[in-house]
C-alpha cells in the first residue's frame, strides 16, 4: 500500500465523515440485525433513526443487488426488531453521489404490495414455505 492510496482511502474517509455528520439524529454503525428462517444475521453501514444507510465505494453506479441488499436489511428490520426503516440511502462517496427514496415507494414500485404484506412475503420465503 501506497501513500496515495492512504492519502485517498483518508480522503473518502473524510468525505463521507462529512457527510454523515449532516444527518440529523443518532447514526449507528454496523448495527446488528438478527436473522430469520435461512437468512443470517446482518450488519447494514449505517442507521440513522429511520433511515437505513448503506455506503458502497465502486467505481460503477449503484446496481439491482444494491437494491436487493438493502431489502433484506429492510426485511429483517420488519420482522426481527421494533425499528421502523422508512427510507433507504445508498451513497457513494468515491462518485459522490447518493440515492435516497422511501422504502414503501420502492416495495410498491417493484412489487405492487404494501410493505406488511411485501415482508409477510419475505418472511414466508425465508422459513422455506410457498408464497400466498
């Protein structure tokens, strides 16, 4: 490891430090969500209140796997704990660039179900039994 590639590593570091600090209320990093049925425990970047965060540092937009993952984290919210995720955060401090929406808008959007009945779904799926 280089020098420069410290000096950039510190240089995103402090981008998105800067960045986080805006957000309004308690931020928690990595916390911990419990699994359910065969999907394992998972640790999301970021939570700030009601909003899930997460932070990829790609040379690439964000793809359908960055969606996917954070349904998940959305999921096990829902069904494991008493957090209510209302919006989802992808940001990329290497583009500078960051996505921000409501999680009930992209459940309705890609799946035309309200978020109890989406995650109802979810959690069928991960106990191994057929959907309704």
């Amino acid at each position: 490891m280089t020098d420069a590639h410290v000096q950039f590593a510190q240089a995103l570091a402090t981008r998105l430090l800067a960045w986080a600090s805006r957000l309004p209320g308690q931020l928690e990093i990595q916390p911990r969500l419990p699994g359910v049925g065969i999907v394992d425990q998972c640790h999301p970047d970021l939570i700030c209140g009601t909003e899930l965060i997460e932070v990829k540092m790609s040379r690439t937009i964000f793809r359908l796997t960055d969606l996917q993952q954070v349904l998940v984290y959305s999921a096990l919210a829902w069904l494991c704990t008493d957090r209510q995720i209302e919006r989802i955060t992808l940001t990329n401090p290497l583009l500078g660039v960051t996505w921000s929406f409501e999680l009930r808008a992209l459940i309705a959007e890609i799946s035309g179900l309200s978020q109890s009945r989406f995650f109802d779904q979810f959690d069928l799926m991960s106990q191994g039994e057929p959907l309704q």
